[in-house]
C-alpha cells in the first residue's frame, strides 16, 4: 500500500500527545509479536518526545514549549507482518506506511471553549493548517476523554460539545465529489480513540478489577453517552457511507496485575523522579490500535470492531 496520511484531532488535555508518546514507547512490544515495525521522526519536536516518552506522558509538555506557538508532530510509521515457515520463499512481505500528523496549540486550541484564555490569532493559524490537512488526508484518530464521563454538566465538559468544534472544520474543508453521492470528506478510516479509560475505572471505584471492568465496556456505546448524538450525526454527515471507523478505549499509563497503574500516577507512587521500576512497571493499555488500525486497516485487538458510516446508526444504544 503506498503511504498515507492521517490526521489526530481532539479537544486540549485528552491526552492526545501523551498518546503518541506511549505508542512510541509500545512499537517495540508489538514488534515482538510476528511483526516488523519502524517509526521516523520526521521533526525535531516529535524526536524530543521519542526520547523523553514517560516524563513526557506525565506531564503532556516539552521543555520549550511555547504558550502562543503552534507545536507541529510528523512521523512516519510502517508496519509489516514477518511471513513463516515456507510463505517465506514467495512472494514479498507487504510493508504498510502511515504518516500522522497532530498540531498542537497550547492557549489557542481550537476546541478551546469561550472565555479559556484563547489566543484567536493563534487559533485561526490552527485552524488553518487543520483545514489544509484535512484536505489531504486518508485517515483521522478523533481522542477523547473517558473520565469525562463522570463530571458534572457545566464543568468543562468538551467530549460532549466535541461535535461543534468538528462542524465548524469539516464544513470549512473542501469535499470530494463522488459519482452518485453526496460531497463529502476524502477521509477513509476513522478512530475514535476513548482515552484515559484507567481514570474512568478509578473515579468508578473500581481497583484490582479496573481493566476487567474496562474490557466489558462497549467502546460504541459509552462513545455514544459521552459525546452524544451531535457528534454522530456530524460524522453521517460528512463523511462518506463507506468510511471505516472504529472505537477503543485508551490509557497512556496502563494498568499494573489488573488495577490502575498507580506506580505512575503522581502524587501517589511516582512523585517527581523517574527511575527503573517506573519503567518497567509501564504497560500502555491498547495505545498500538489506533495507529495499526489506521495503517492496515485491521484492529489489532480482536474486541475492536469496525463499522460503516452508513450501518453506524443500526449498531448504536436502541431508542439512540
């Protein structure tokens, strides 16, 4: 398959950057699994977070990073199956290639809501470049934040008007003309990628059984609760019947023998140092799906299903 492009979107502290961070961290416990992967940086900011992922997953921030600066992450990520036993004598190896992109911009963000401390040149620059990506792009990871499941209504709550954000871009973004359909845009595959799902569980009370309770989730349907139908009908409209797209839950810092990872959570086992046992209790929970799922077009983890747009509404909570 020749490269593609793929865009990462998401409201301000979602974990978006910590995502890409722990992905980084996790391409070589998938590379152990039968497949052959690589990752390159394609800017220096994106190598700064490649060799600093954990401090940088716990605090969402480079050292240089600027208030009124729009912070740009490239890399390009390939990822092929190593063939066995006798297939190893025909045929070549099929290499897929993916290149993400994700624009950041602390105080101008354009899912920013009003009266947040928004720079609104910053924010039109933002908006900008998002608009021009979109254009190009074959794929889109849209991250939210599980744990806003349990906040009051009125308390910051930007999963839920996620929807509004999106149609102000997508409407903004030139469409593709299809013979017999309606414009829409060239996006192929979509992944709503339902982060922070270790925080959701602790927030419920769950402790020893956090991932457990996690797993028996339908990421569909809690998408469905915490963004709610805006955000639905904004992805039937604009996007084409046939696009792919599939829900997961998410955590950067994973969980430890089936609890919450509290070992990296600070305030509560970590505190300011990193060291070894840090490191090695680290096991990001599904962060490889939304990359590999984007590049290959199958989920990794077999409970990851993937719909089309167009049978989207059918699978959703009935009375939805």
């Amino acid at each position: 398959m020749s490269d593609q492009t793929t865009l990462i979107l998401g409201p301000s502290n979602v974990g978006k950057t910590a995502l890409i961070a722990s992905f980084f961290y996790s391409a070589g416990v998938f590379a152990k699994r039968g497949f052959s992967v690589q990752i390159q940086a394609e800017n220096e900011t994106t190598r700064m977070v490649q060799q600093n992922t954990l401090s940088f997953v716990r605090t969402g921030r480079l050292p240089f990073q600027g208030t009124y600066s729009i912070m740009e992450y490239e890399f390009l990520f390939s990822v092929a199956k190593e063939k066995k036993g006798i297939s190893r004598f025909w045929g070549q190896t099929e290499v897929h290639k993916n290149r993400f992109r994700f624009f950041d911009s602390p105080g101008g963000a354009i899912f920013a809501v009003e009266g947040a401390g928004i720079d609104y040149a910053v924010q039109g620059e933002h908006r900008k470049k998002l608009v021009a990506e979109l254009q190009k792009a074959q794929g889109l990871i849209l991250c939210v934040d599980a744990s806003e499941q349990n906040q009051k209504e009125n308390t910051g709550h930007m999963s839920g008007q996620l929807y509004v954000s999106l149609n102000d871009i997508f409407s903004l973004t030139p469409k593709e003309y299809r013979k017999g359909g309606l414009p829409a845009l060239g996006i192929q595959r979509v992944y709503i990628c339902i982060n922070k799902c270790d925080l959701w569980a602790v927030q419920e009370g769950y402790q020893g059984e956090a991932q457990e309770q996690v797993e028996e989730l339908d990421p569909l349907s809690f998408a469905y609760r915490l963004l709610g139908k805006g955000f639905f009908n904004t992805i039937t409209t604009f996007f084409h019947p046939n696009t792919q797209i599939a829900f997961g839950f998410s955590s950067s810092f994973g969980f430890l023998e089936g609890g919450p990872n509290a070992m990296l959570m600070e305030g509560v086992g970590m505190g300011q140092e990193i060291r070894r046992e840090h490191l090695e209790a680290w096991s990001p929970y599904q962060v490889l799906d939304p990359f590999v799922f984007l590049t290959t077009g199958k989920p990794l983890d077999p409970h990851i299903f993937v719909y089309q747009v167009r049978a989207l509404h059918s699978h959703l909570p009935w009375g939805a």
